[in-house]
C-alpha cells in the first residue's frame, strides 16, 4: 500500500503493473478477460495484486469496455431447490471470465418479473433467465429491447436458449408405472406459465394414451410441499392408483398428505417426482427422474 500524507491509499493498477513486470493493459485483462491469457499470467499477477492490496475498480471497468462486469440470473423461486444448483453453477462458470453474478427472485409472479428484468437491464450486461413465466410475445420483448438475454428451460425460437428435456425421463416413469400395473394416473401440475411442466404434461398424456392407461391432468400448482400435499386428495378423488408431479417438491408433499390420510406409499399409491432434488431425503424414498440443472447454469450459453 502507498502512503499519503500519513494516510495509506489503495495501490493503481500502474502499480500493480510495475511490480508484477507487465503492462497496464495485461492487469486489466486479468480481472476482465482472465480466458484471454496464460494461467501462469492470471496467476502472478493475481498473486502480485494480492500481496500488494489491490481491488480492482468497477467503475473504471465500465468506463474504458463499456462493460460492467455483472450479469444476472433470474429465478421463479429461490426456495425451489432445483434453482440454487443452476445459480451456483452460472456464478461459478461466470466467476472464470472475471464477472459477477446477482440474483434475482420474482416470487413466480409474471408481473414482478417484468419489472425486474427492466431494472436488471440498467445495471447488468446480460440476464439468465431461468423458467421464465412470462407469455412468449413479452419475453420476446424484452429480448428484443438489445440487453443480452438467454432463457434456460423456456423455449421461445429466435431467443439465445438452454432447454433441460425431462420428457424422455417422464415418459419412462409412465412407462414403469404401467409395467408395475397401474392403469389410471394422475399428473400433479406445476406452474401454469411453465416450459417445462407443458412439457412433462404433454408426456404424460400421450404415452398414457399409447399404453392404454387413464390420465388424469390436475390444476395448476405451484411447485411447494405445501401444495403438494393438498393435491394428495385430489390424486385419491380421481381414483389414479398412481401420481407423477411436475416436481419433487410436489412429490414430497403428495407423500406427507398420503400419510396424513392413512394411504401407505407405495403399497396402496405410487408417487413419482421429477427433477432429482429431493429424492434422497423423502421417506419412503421417492423415485424421481433425473434433473441436469447444474449442467444448465454451466453451459457457456448462459453466462
């Protein structure tokens, strides 16, 4: 650290240049573009940079690339817990190109949505959008405001997207329900707005319809224990022998309210989940189809 006046100040990036023996302009790569170079660069002066106190500054970022170096990810529900793999993996995977990331929550709320993604334009240099709930000709919108936009799971042609396809693994589900004889199913929807739940909805549908078996679609549902466990009862007033839900969240509910209503899974019901998120925690253990959401947040597509 320099002294002024008895005072300590942050060191420059001339400073940091000078002592590392490169330019000005290999620092500044370093903490913007670090993929750009040597990791044997990025690592001494990084290392240069430590020692001596430096931080750099945002701001003067900004000013000479136009840049700010943060994007966002935009989440239907932080509490879901298929979102925090793919936030954690988009900041990890951004965290490599010198950006930060900051999150965003619109409660599953369309209208919230909207307004967050008008004020993230003004402070990010792109948005991740995660299972979008808005209708396709306002992402499209917003997409064509020029503010860099990729969707993951939310499938509008023309939009920069990253689509997790759970229908193969739905369509196994039905198929192993029907294999352990089951011939009426129930699907416990998820959020209306949602990609994926008319995805896995459609699944269910018409591989029940291939295999003969009855399928009843519940309403909408948005993806909570809690309301999992109220659709328990509208499962049993079908008569479906067997549920698959948009989500595990759901599954885990529709087995407490299972068992709050004496009917033993999986001796007198049979309940599938979907995503893998919760599958190792549930008692009796759920069966589940495999989610890749991680996979998702890391795909250089979304950062």
């Amino acid at each position: 650290m320099a002294r002024r006046e008895g005072r300590r100040t942050a060191p420059t990036i001339k400073v940091v240049a000078a002592a590392a023996g490169v330019s000005t302009s290999t620092v500044s790569r370093v903490f913007s573009h670090p993929h750009r170079l040597k990791e044997s660069t990025v690592a001494h002066v990084t290392e240069v940079a430590s020692r001596l106190g430096y931080k750099p500054s945002h701001t003067a970022r900004a000013l000479s690339t136009g840049r700010l170096g943060m994007i966002a990810v935009v989440v239907p529900d932080i509490a879901n817990p298929f979102f925090p793999p793919v936030i954690r993996a988009a900041q990890a995977h951004a965290a490599t190109g010198g950006v930060s990331t900051v999150v965003g929550d619109t409660d599953e709320n369309p209208v919230k949505e909207l307004d967050l993604l008008a004020e993230l334009e003004r402070r990010t240099d792109g948005v991740v959008l995660v299972s979008s709930r808005l209708p396709e000709q306002q992402v499209r919108e917003v997409a064509g405001r020029g503010h860099p936009l990729v969707l993951v799971n939310r499938d509008v042609p023309g939009v920069p997207r990253i689509l997790v396809d759970s229908a193969p693994g739905i369509r196994e589900a039905v198929d192993h329900l029907a294999g352990l004889g089951h011939r009426h199913l129930a699907y416990i929807s998820g959020p209306a707005g949602s990609w994926s739940d008319a995805q896995r909805r459609d699944a269910v549908r018409e591989r029940c319809a291939a295999l003969g078996v009855t399928a009843t679609v519940l309403r909408p549902h948005r993806p909570e224990h809690d309301e999992g466990r109220a659709a328990a009862a509208e499962v049993l007033d079908t008569g479906a022998t067997a549920a698959i839900a948009f989500d595990d969240g759901l599954a885990q509910g529709a087995l407490a309210g299972m068992a709050e209503r004496g009917v033993r899974v999986p001796a007198e019901i049979s309940i599938v989940g979907c995503d893998d998120i919760l599958a190792a925690t549930t008692y009796p253990p759920l069966t589940t189809v495999h989610g890749r959401g991680g996979e998702a947040g890391r795909s250089p597509s979304s950062c």
